[in-house]
C-alpha cells in the first residue's frame, strides 16, 4: 500500500485570469450602483462613494502626470512613490490614482523611525513621498539626513490631506499639498497594463526576513488581478454587497491593503475606515454600521472573547470573524463563540493563511466547515498548489509535519534590490518557500504548527529579532544578545523578548544597576525602532547567549528556559 504524500493541487477548478492593470480590472467593470458607499469614515461618517473613487482617482491621476506644474519633481508611468499615512479617506484614492497614472505605490509604515523609513525608500527607489501631515516632521528628518536640499525635499514631499486639514505651519512653509495638483473636470483614460506589462511592479509592500531590515515585496498588476480572482471564485465569507466589513488591520499591511480595500471594493463590500485600534470606537463603529464580517488579527478576537467592554454594545449584525496573520488555538475559538451565542448571536470563526509575498489570503475554510475545523487554515486556493516537504525538499507523508510550500500565480516577483533573498525564497520552478511548519490531512485541509523562519508575530506584525539584535549590538553596554518571541495569553501574541550579555558583569551581581541598565537600554531603543517592535516581552540580563560551535544562536535553549518560568499555555 502507498503513501500518500503532501502535495495537492487546486481541488477548486481552475479560474481563466486576466493580465490588466489591477484599477481596470476592479473599477473598470464595476457592477455595483455607483452612489454605494466604498468607505465610511467611522470617525466622521464620511462617506465616498465608488463613483467618487473612480472619479476623484482619475483626477488626481491627471495631477500626477502634471506635477510639475505644482513645482514637484516630474512623475511618470513608471515612477515610484511611497504612501506614508494612516488609514484616512484619502488613501485609497491616492492609491488608485498612482495605479491610473502608472506609478508603483510604495505602501509604508507612518511609525517607521528615521532608519527603517530611510531603509524604504533606499529599497523601492522612491522619488516622491506622499506624507499625511502627521509624517510630514519624519520624513523631513530623513530627507536631510540623506543629504537632500530644502528645495528638494519640498519637490519630493506632497501633504496627503484636503487642505483645510493641514496645520498652518505647514501650509504657510512652502508644502505642496493635494489641492495644488492641477486636476481637470473631465476624466482621463487609466494607464493600461495588458499583456507582458502586466507584469510591471504596482505595489511594494514590506515584509521583516530574519537577516535584518524589512525587505520590499514587489507585487504586480498580474499577481493583484490573480489573487481578487481567485478570492472571488471561492471566498464566500462577503457574499454580496449587503455586506459590511471594517477595518481591523492597517492598509499599509497587506492584509488591510489587498483584503479589505481591493477584494472589498471588487465585491461591493463598504469598508468602514479607522486609522487605529481602539476598543470602544471600534466597537461602535461595528454596532452603528452593521458590520457582517471582521478579517483582523488574533489580538482582535482575544478582545472580542474577553474584554467586558464588549458587553456594552450590540455586535448581533457580526456573522464571520475570520482571523489571519498567525494561528489561533481552538479554545480560543469556541470561547469567543460562546461569548456571542450567550446573547443569542450565532458568529462563525475562521482561519486563513497567507503572506505579504503571496498577495495575502490563499487558503480557503469553507463556511460550512468552519465549525469542525477550528485550528485548520484550509485548502489552497483555484490555479495553486501546496507542498509540505522535509529538508531535502521532498514531500512528507500525509499528517507529518514539514516546511509548507506554495505555487500560485499570485506569488510575487521578488524582494526590490534583493536578488539573493528572492533565490532564496522561490525556487527556479516557482515554489514560494514559506518559512511556515504545516501539517495536511488527507483531503488537502492544512494547518499551521510552527515556524522555521524566527520571524516574531507581534499582533500581526513582523518583527524580524536579526534586526533587533544587529541594534542592541550597538548600544555600548551590550556585549552580546539574542531576540526570541515569548507568547503572552493575555494579549494573544508574541512579544519580542531580548537575552543580553552586558559588557560590564557589575549588572549582572547587582539588582538596582540591572534594574538601571534594562531601563536605559528600553529608553535608548525606543525611538530607533518601531512601536511593535520594542521589547514587550522584557530584559533578562545573563552571563552567556547559548551559540552552537559554529557560533549560530541556540534560540531553542532560550525557548526551553522561557518555558521552565510559566506553566505550559496553548499557543495560538
């Protein structure tokens, strides 16, 4: 009798894809009403509407094409310009309008320090910024550190905010915001991408590896236009446009930029806008707009499980919560249901799986399944394929666990500027090597159990501990160090948690000058890196970082020791 082994085709039939610009292909066949409401400002209750969208992108595509008549440096087909700004009304708009004019979107984080923003623009090549005010002092310092003149930062730099939004100070210091770009009331034709140009870059992303700063993930026109179809061919969770779905994870993040913007938009679903987290507006917002479906990160559903804020709002429209960006446990799962089944309401919990180098979502738990597989991420998507294969590269037998690879024509193009990363994550035959430890049953269901690669998930986030240590490394009273995730139950997620060797063994006898030292080194760390990527996970001082004799880092002691100081918790 045969084994089985862990390779699986589609079992979904194939889909015929088209090779178009992704704006053509999401707005230029737009079946929906043209009032219906594509974002909803939870804020202000701002809506625009998908004929605002079209129109207003197009625009401001003009705008583009002419920004040297606003006194910016020339934008082109071809060019690149990073999106550095909260989820705000216009952000969508900016986007499709750089997409309509033929520019590649560089999509960053507005809370990247000098260095990791400097990092951004260094890997995409970006000419042009387009700051919300609240970025505009960051990108200012890291424009001048790179030597740029006054005068050429203001041609480089544009305001994303309706004017009367700007601060005086800065409108009166020579920026030039949107409103300057010279728009026109009649209607351009989009930059079209068909054939072989659809291949062109449309959108950088940034991914963290585990070699150190974030590496740019370059998507095409192609590969957005295969992932939306694919998701439409079998993604049933926002049925229709009676639908409701909300901002859970920002829309630089390609699950809130990809998910709930482009799939959102393609189905007619309305998207409910907020610029961060915070618990009781959210939860607002999902009772005042009748929100159908949430796609958002573990932290998320802990809160919706556990926070008794939760009982003070009628969240009875939610019927699909589904959760992505790391695995969840089945308790957890059906502890959240619970909660809602006690007030009557019937909510339906699933997972999915997929990477910023893969478009986002590719996995699939069909509705009806949900129930029975709490802890599965699915079955792959139509015109894909998965492997989950041992060391040498070889497919396991069904049930045993190994690195999970993926075929699909949504798998980027590669890292910007990285070739030696790109070989090293696709292999010449197109297999996209996820880092990710998975295990298939035998119908071709998949699940989650660990990871090979480091990365640290911090509610959703990556946080790549090569980068972290490489900076610690730096500050003068570190002689050695080593960045591991620790789980907390209580937020449902990894923290990043730093072993340091200090150069000093005075730290290591007494208490008061550890308890100095671990507060300086926060304090010196704090503004060098992103918020999520500071060490919530704490300090522990030691007296050696355990390397093997080839001098590689034994973060498997370090988890043992983590795991000898708390009592055993599930993982999500």
């Amino acid at each position: 009798m045969s084994t089985q082994l862990s390779h699986f085709e589609s079992c979904y039939p194939p889909v015929p894809l088209t090779r178009s610009s992704y704006y053509t292909f999401v707005l230029g066949r737009d079946i929906y009403a043209p009032e219906h409401p594509f974002t909803i400002n939870g804020q202000t209750g701002h809506v625009t509407t998908r004929r605002a969208l079209r129109e207003d992108s197009l625009r401001l595509a003009h705008g583009l094409r002419n920004a040297h008549r606003a006194g910016l440096a020339p934008l082109r087909r071809g060019s690149v310009a990073m999106l550095l700004s909260p989820s705000t009304d216009l952000y969508v708009v900016v986007q499709f309008a750089m997409a309509a004019a033929g520019v590649t979107c560089v999509l960053a984080n507005p809370a990247f320090s000098p260095g990791e923003l400097a990092h951004a623009l260094d890997v995409s090549d970006a000419s042009h910024v387009f700051a919300h005010p609240s970025a505009v002092p960051l990108v200012h310092a890291t424009l001048r550190a790179r030597g740029l003149a006054e005068r050429d930062i203001r041609q480089r730099v544009v305001l994303l905010a309706p004017d009367g939004e700007v601060p005086h100070e800065l409108r009166t210091a020579g920026w030039v915001g949107l409103d300057r770009l010279d728009t026109t009331p009649v209607l351009g034709v989009p930059e079209r991408f068909d054939g072989d140009e659809a291949d062109a870059t449309a959108l950088i992303y940034f991914s963290s590896g585990t070699t150190g700063l974030s590496k740019g993930v370059e998507l095409s026109h192609a590969n957005l236009v295969a992932n939306i179809t694919l998701l439409s061919a079998v993604y049933m969770y926002n049925a229709n446009n009676d639908d409701v779905t909300i901002t859970g994870v920002p829309l630089f993040h390609v699950l809130g930029g990809l998910y709930l913007v482009m799939f959102s938009l393609f189905k007619g679903v309305p998207v409910v806008l907020l610029p961060r987290f915070v618990p009781a507006e959210y939860l607002a917002c999902v009772q005042k707009y009748k929100v159908t479906t949430i796609i958002t990160a573990p932290p998320v559903l802990l809160f919706l499980t556990n926070d008794p804020l939760v009982d003070q709002f009628d969240l009875s429209s939610l019927r699909i919560l589904g959760v992505g960006a790391a695995p969840v446990s089945a308790e957890l799962v059906h502890a959240c249901k619970a909660r809602f089944a006690a007030r009557g309401w019937h909510l339906n919990i699933g997972q999915g799986y997929g990477m910023t180098e893969i478009c986002g979502v590719c996995t699939y738990v069909p509705y009806e399944e949900m129930a029975a597989r709490p802890t599965s991420i699915g079955r792959i998507f139509p015109n894909c394929a998965v492997r989950v294969v041992d060391a040498d590269a070889r497919p396991v037998p069904v049930g045993q666990p190994g690195e999970l690879w993926i075929r699909s024509p949504a798998v980027m193009k590669g890292y910007a500027k990285n070739p030696t990363a790109t070989a090293a994550t696709i292999t010449p035959d197109g297999w996209l090597r996820t880092g990710d430890v998975a295990v298939a049953d035998a119908g071709g269901y998949l699940q989650i159990t660990d990871r090979i690669k480091e990365l640290i998930k911090y509610k959703g986030f990556q946080v790549a501990p090569a980068e972290l240590e490489n900076i610690l490394s730096s500050h003068p009273d570190v002689a050695d160090c080593a960045v591991i995730g620790v789980y907390s139950k209580e937020e449902a997620t990894e923290l990043p948690k730093a072993y340091i060797v200090p150069r000093d063994p005075k730290y290591l006898s007494s208490p008061a000058a550890s308890d100095d030292l671990v507060k300086s080194i926060h304090a010196w760390l704090a503004p060098r890196v992103s918020s999520y990527k500071r060490l919530r996970g704490g300090i522990a001082l030691t007296h050696e970082i355990p390397k093997s004799v080839s001098g590689k880092i034994l973060k498997r002691k370090l988890r043992e020791q983590e795991e000898t100081k708390q009592p055993a918790a599930a993982k999500l």
